[in-house]
C-alpha cells in the first residue's frame, strides 16, 4: 500500500504524511546480508503472527545453514533493517508439480519482508531485483500465498495453474 500525503502518518504521530515523516525518509541501502545482521532480524517488528512466524522463519532458515547467506540481501535505513530477502537453489529432491520444465538450476525465493511503515517505498521491488541481478542465476521461483500473485506478477513473474507459484527468467 503506497501512502498517500493526507494520510496519517505510519510512525503513529497522528499528524498527516506529507506533514511527517514524508520528507524525512532517508535513502534505503539493499546490501549483501552478514552474519552479524542475523541478531539484528529479531528486533524487526511484525504487525500480525504471520509476520512474525515469517522473520522467525527467515532467521531459523538462516542459523540452520537451510538458507545460504550467499542468496541473503537486506535494506538499511539509517543503521536499521527495514526489510530482507533470502533465497535458495532449489533442491533436486523437490516434486515434479515444483519443478521447472528446463531442468536449470532455479533460485527460489524464501521470504521477503518489509516493515510495516516502508512498505510502499518500492523497498521489496529494490530487494528483489538485488537477488535476482546480483545471482548467477537465470530463473526465479516464489511460492506464496495467492494474496501475493498481483504483486509478484507487476515484477514479471510468470503463473500457470497453480495460484502460489511464480516464475521468472531473465535472458
């Protein structure tokens, strides 16, 4: 949701956006992810239990070597993360219905968050783009839940039958 400038402000002030905090966002830094940002995930607020279970996810994912840092960018406003992408090979063991018709090797893309009060910034398009322009791959996935479609599909990700797979191949 993009905020508009009469909107209340997200920081909670109860004055209006272009009143606020609007001119004071600062510039957003995407950089690779390190082991000391790790800690750092867990002082990102969530505004529900999914949000929640999802960082926590990203960050067990991360300590149990399932997701490699490699394929782990974050954003950085100010000396805070505001938001993280984290990505993985998608293992040969998977089902046929997950499979690309290829056989390439494919990136699939674990989580992506953004914090509630950036959202609307382009933060997750710019993370986004960092994983897929800055991996020697060629073909992403995302698995989401079907809410997610519009949004994956505004970055050229591509839908067959199944609503909660998208995939995208840069030439």
């Amino acid at each position: 949701m993009k905020i508009g400038a009469n909107m209340p402000c997200l920081c909670g002030s109860g004055n209006k956006y272009k009143r606020c905090c609007r001119d004071k966002q600062a510039a957003v830094e995407i950089r690779k992810m390190v082991e000391a940002d790790i800690s750092h995930l867990h002082t990102m607020s969530a505004s529900d239990k999914a949000e929640a279970d999802m960082i926590n996810k990203g960050i067990e994912g991360i300590v149990n070597k399932h997701i490699d840092l490699e394929y782990a960018y974050i954003a950085e406003s100010n000396g805070e993360i505001v938001g993280f992408v984290q990505g993985m090979e998608t293992p040969e063991n998977i089902p046929n219905e997950f499979r690309n018709t290829s056989g390439e090797l494919e990136l699939s893309i674990q989580q992506l968050y953004v914090k509630p009060r950036y959202r609307g910034e382009e933060i997750g398009v710019q993370l986004m783009k960092a994983i897929e322009n800055k991996s020697e791959h060629s073909r992403f996935m995302v698995f989401h839940d079907p809410k997610w479609q519009g949004y994956y599909m505004k970055q050229g990700y591509i839908y067959g039958a199944n609503p909660t797979i998208g995939r995208k191949v840069i030439t």
